[in-house]
C-alpha cells in the first residue's frame, strides 16, 4: 500500500495510481477542467482501486443531472466491490446516500470520516460542497472549526482549508474572518478559485462593488485551465456592475463572460447548474431595471425544456422557470410542474425538499411571469424563511427575494412589500436603499404617511 500526499493510506498497489490520486485530488480541489483526463489516467493505472471509484461517482454526482446517477451508482458499485479499509467502505457509503437523494446523510459519513482522519481532504471538501447546495451553511462552518486545528501550512491543501474557512464564515456573516482567510489563501496561491470565490461573496456583501470589480479583474488572468467556476466568478463581476448601473458592461460580461455559448468550456457543459443560475438570475435582475436582454432568454428556455422531470437541484428549478416564463412558454412550464409534483411524491429527502419549498417557489416564478401578482405572493410568502434550505448562497437566493419583492410592488401589496424589505435588510448588511434591485421600492415605503 502506499499513502497520499497528507500521508493517508491508499489501498492501491500501484505508485503511479497513487500519484494519480493525488493529481485527481488536486485537481477537484483546484477547479480543472481536464478531470476526465486525469480519472482516465487514474483508473487506467489501478482499476481495482476503491477511493478512485468512489471519486469517479462523486464527480458524477457533483453534475446534479438525473442522467448521470446510472454511471454514480455503477462507480459506487465498482467502490463497493474495491473498498478495503474501513476509510474508503465510509466513502462509498456516503456515495450512496448522495445518489439515493439524501445529501446530509452523506455529509455525515464525512463528518465521521474527519473525526479519524481529519486530513482526509477529499471527505472535507466534499462535505463543504454539499452543505453548501443543502443550504447548511452552519454545519459547513462546523466543519472548518471541526478540522482547521488539525491542519497547517506544511501538509499539501493547506489552502483549500483556508478557502472553505473564508466562504463558511462569509456564508455565516463573519466577513472579517472571511476576507483574511480567503486573502491569505490567495497570497499563498493567486490561482486559487474557491478562494477568490469567497472574498468576492464577502465584497459584494458588504457593498464594496469598486472593490470587487477590481478583485476579479486582477487574478482572472492566472484562470486558464479552470472550469466554470471562472464563470461565476464573472457573474460576481456582472453584479458589481448591476448594482452601479452600468448594464452595457453587465450584458457584455454576459455574452463574452459567463454565458459565452461560443467557448468551448460552454460547449462541455452548456446546461451546468451553475451557469444556468448565473444566467437567468442575471437577465432576471435586468429584467426588473426594463433593460432589452434581446433573445438571450431563448436557449435557455429551450434547455429548460429539455430538462423537464430533472430535479437533482432544487435551486435550479425556479431558474430554469424563469426562462420558460420570460418566453411565454406555459405548455413547458406546467410540464415542467407536472415533472417537479411526480418527482415530489418520492420520500427522499430531496423529494420532499422539492414539494415543500422549490415547487410553491417555482409556481410562483411562473405566476410572476405570467402577470398573476398576488398569486406570486401567495406562493411564495410561507417558504420565504426557509428558501435558503434549497442551497444557494445569500447572493444568489437574493434573485427569489426580489421576484417576491416585484410580485408583491406589482400586486400593490404594501404590506408583503416592507415584509420582504425588513427579510432582506435582517440577511444584508447593506440596507435596501442602498442596493439597486430594493432601493425605489424602499423609498417608496419610506415616503408613505405613518
């Protein structure tokens, strides 16, 4: 057996598939794009080892496509045929949690992984990722308190550590500790996504757009060879634009940015969860300040269609609804309902995530759309303290806050107006009139006789 470069033990027999974990590894932890490749190289030199099927399944899983949970549960079967040592039999069971529909089960076959290895980096991160996407993120910061004093800066993803611990804390509101661990991980190592990711979340929670233009602008150059985590990187930029009103450079970051249909990273991927979020939250937003977004709505809806019955993440559902909905498509749109309810009757905890919170939110994204105002409001107004379990982070569950915030401006429903606004003011700290998609309705409230 040999071990990895945090000095675990792998049960392969093979030196060359041992380095190749750890190629594999670093390139989940660093966003590449070439992680086929380098799984290829990985399998090839040992395909008996049961950590290198177990990664193989997560990678599929990480896809949220329902078309990938065949080839996840045939890697978790091969996983479970490998695995040898009690570490990699805890890998594969998590695995199949997350492919029987229940990510927080997963994430604590993790969490019981790091109690005994709390180097194991893989069980770490993995645990961030799906916390983050089950709207936990006071167990993401668990996870970093759990772990980090166990770490340092002489074992090999030292900085992936301090990147969760940046986003866990700016996720919990701690932006301080968030800011100087993402900007200490980025000193150590400028190429590091995840941890420009989170001082971007941190600068634009904390209203600091010049800032954050100025923080992506300056490390997307060393960005070659990631995947479309750059894309929302972009988005961030985009957003800083939005909120200083300056929409000609918001749609050129589109187009030529994070929803180039020309790149070929899109062309890997061109319905990845994140970009679809990206994108329709962005022409949402623009939507709402009466900006023409041309026929930029069109492949998205049709991607939409395309995807009917899908519901492996439930915070994409009402993104895709909302393409559906701008191109008045409502044969597709009540399919796309028909798909969410069938899928909803199951009794994983991801069918009931999607019935209690992303179906009444969808809805309402279709009623917004199709003018039904009150109805809108109605839908959404008993889940909005609970939006949050569908994942997604303060920034982008920001876009439903705001199609509750315009159904209930439209529906001339004051008082689920100042509701919506005193919700958003209590998870921002930059009050609503500050902020470009809240601040006419907040002065509008604040005008009116008491």
């Amino acid at each position: 057996m040999f071990k990895d470069c945090r000095g675990l033990t792998l049960t392969t027999v093979s030196e060359q598939a041992a380095a190749a974990f750890d190629h594999a590894v670093d390139g989940y932890l660093g966003y590449r794009v070439d992680m086929a490749a380098r799984m290829e190289v990985l399998l090839a030199a040992d395909p008996d080892f049961g950590l290198a099927h177990c990664l193989k399944g997560y990678l599929f899983m990480m896809s949220f496509r329902a078309d990938s949970l065949g080839a996840a549960r045939a890697a978790l079967a091969d996983a479970r045929r490998c695995a040898r040592t009690a570490r990699e039999k805890a890998h594969a069971e998590a695995l199949a949690h997350w492919a029987d529909g229940d990510p927080e089960r997963a994430a604590a076959v993790w969490d019981h992984i790091l109690r005994d290895h709390p180097h194991d980096v893989l069980a770490f991160r993995l645990a961030h990722f799906l916390n983050f996407w089950a709207g936990r993120p006071e167990a993401m910061l668990a996870s970093v308190l759990s772990v980090e004093r166990h770490w340092s800066d002489a074992l090999p993803g030292f900085g992936s550590v301090l990147a969760c611990r940046c986003f866990a804390h700016e996720e919990a509101g701690y932006y301080l500790e968030a800011e100087h661990a993402g900007r200490e991980a980025i000193r150590r190592d400028p190429t590091d996504l995840w941890a420009a990711h989170g001082v971007a979340h941190v600068l634009e929670m904390t209203g600091r757009r010049l800032e954050g233009i100025a923080w992506v602008e300056g490390l997307q150059s060393r960005w070659d060879g990631s995947n479309n985590l750059k894309h929302h990187l972009w988005w961030h930029q985009a957003m800083y634009h939005l909120e200083l009103g300056d929409f000609a450079k918001v749609l050129a970051l589109y187009d030529a940015g994070f929803r180039d249909l020309s790149s070929p990273l899109t062309g890997m991927a061109p319905d990845l969860y994140i970009d679809v979020q990206n994108a329709a939250s962005m022409l949402f937003r623009l939507g709402r300040h009466g900006v023409d977004v041309g026929e930029r709505w069109i492949e998205l809806a049709d991607k939409a269609e395309a995807r009917i019955g899908d519901c492996q993440s439930a915070f994409t559902l009402p993104h895709w609804m909302m393409a559906l909905a701008a191109t008045g498509r409502d044969a597709a749109a009540e399919a796309m309902l028909a798909g969410m309810r069938d899928f909803a009757a199951g009794e994983q905890p991801i069918a009931r995530l999607v019935r209690d919170l992303a179906l009444p939110v969808t809805e309402a994204v279709l009623a917004n759309g199709q003018g039904r105002h009150a109805r809108a409001v109605a839908l959404m107004r008993p889940v909005l303290g609970d939006m949050y379990r569908m994942g997604g982070s303060h920034a982008q569950q920001d876009v439903l806050e705001q199609v509750f915030l315009d159904s209930a401006l439209k529906a001339g429903m004051d008082g689920d107006t100042q509701m919506i606004l005193e919700h958003v003011a209590g998870r921002h700290p930059v009050p609503p009139a500050r902020r470009r998609g809240y601040a006419m309705a907040a002065g509008s409230i604040a005008a009116q006789p008491v």
